[in-house]
C-alpha cells in the first residue's frame, strides 16, 4: 500500500524537482563530471518511489506537465540557432557531412557489435537508433520490430555516456573548435549531450541543438537502406 502522503501530484512534482537539484547540488560541489545530476537523479526517484509503494505509473502521470514542457523546450533552442544562422549558414556541407558521417557510424557500430556477440535481431532492430533522441528513437524502433524499451534504455545510457565523456575526449583530442565540439555532442548524446554544450558556449549549444533534428532524420533515412545492404 501506497503511503497517502506521496499519492499527490505537488508531491511528486517536488520529488522530480528536488532530485534534480539534489543532484547538481553534488556535482558542483564535488566537481566530478562523473556525477551528472541525471545519475543521481534517476536513483533517487525510483528509491523514493520504491520504499513509499508509489506506482511509477502514477508518478509518470503527476509529472505530464514536465514532460510537455520538454516540446517548448527544444523549440526554444531555435532561439540560438537564429543567433548564430550564420555561422550555421557558414558551415553548412561540413554539418550535413558529419551528421551523415556520425548516423552510419552509429548504426554501422550497433551491427558489428551486434554480430560480433552473436545477439539476436532484435537487439540489432532495438539498438540501431540509440544516437537520436528518445521520441524518434522509439518510434523508430517500433516501425522496426524492436524492443522499446530496450531502445529508451540505449538512448539515455548513450547521452549520459557522451555528456559525461564527451567533453573529456573532446580536450583529449584538443578539438577547440566551437561547431566541431557541437556536432560531436549533439550527434552522440543529443539531448544531454545539447546540455552540456549548451554550457560550454553559445555556438556549441546552437549546433548540437540543430545536430539533435539532423540527426534523427538522417537516422530515420539511414536505418532502411542500412538494413537493406547489410541484412542481420
């Protein structure tokens, strides 16, 4: 049985909210990239949810108005990307080329893995749209006979990787430049990866935002022809 106390809506808005800040609280003062607030986050909600009885279906429900504002959300990265229209502009053929480049490497890289463990069709089917983000990836993966939840799985395992990686390799291979460090983010990690870049300058956010839109289309485009060439 449910405790009454948290089979509130304003309760479980709180609960989301507050995880959150918990968690960027702990990661600036650790100041460990490790510890992105979407790592404590998430453990936090389901521990809550698990030791007070609390239906996750019920928590997905108090928290809709969250999930609805993540449309105006992306809409609103349109405002950088008008900002910045002309460096975009700029460096249009190297963006389409390294959307293309980064979609057939993303789902080129789930096949070869895929065969090289032996795994069934389905992950291939489930896996193949883990580098778009989560909506696009999941209609994808029905249109394909995938496991959805496989798929959601992949895709945030894969933007928590890029966010907190990214950045790290990004240094590493000393990639200074602004829509380069953007297109690496947003074709890997879209939505988290868009966050991160969104911090790390205005041009890297406008660019990873516009790769995120890039990248599930040209996915979307890829996977088919990809399947057709290179059957399981």
């Amino acid at each position: 049985m449910a405790n009454e106390f948290f089979l509130n809506v304003p309760v479980m808005l709180a609960l989301t909210i507050g995880a959150y800040l918990l968690g960027t609280y702990i990661k600036d003062k650790s100041g460990m990239s490790l510890l992105h607030p979407f790592l404590i986050c998430i453990p936090t909600i389901v521990a809550v949810l698990y030791f007070t009885g609390v239906p996750c279906s019920f928590y997905m429900e108090a928290n809709r108005i969250i999930e609805f504002m993540l449309g105006p959300s992306v809409v609103a990265l349109g405002l950088l990307l008008y900002d910045h229209v002309e460096t975009i502009k700029k460096n249009a053929v190297p963006i389409f080329v390294s959307v293309f480049s980064g979609s057939v490497t993303g789902v080129g890289s789930v096949w070869l893995l895929c065969r090289f463990f032996g795994l069934d069709e389905i992950f291939v089917r489930s896996l193949e749209p883990k580098s778009v983000t989560t909506p696009i990836a999941m209609d994808l993966a029905a249109s394909l006979g995938g496991n959805v939840s496989l798929t959601a799985v992949s895709v945030v395992l894969c933007g928590f990787i890029g966010a907190v990686f990214g950045p790290l390799f990004l240094r590493l291979f000393r990639i200074g430049n602004p829509v380069s460090r953007g297109l690496a983010l947003g074709c890997s990690a879209h939505g988290l990866g868009t966050s991160r870049a969104i911090e790390t300058g205005a041009v890297e956010g406008a660019v990873s935002g516009l790769a995120i839109a890039l990248m599930g289309l040209m996915t979307a485009l890829v996977i088919p022809l990809f399947n057709m060439l290179f059957p399981v």
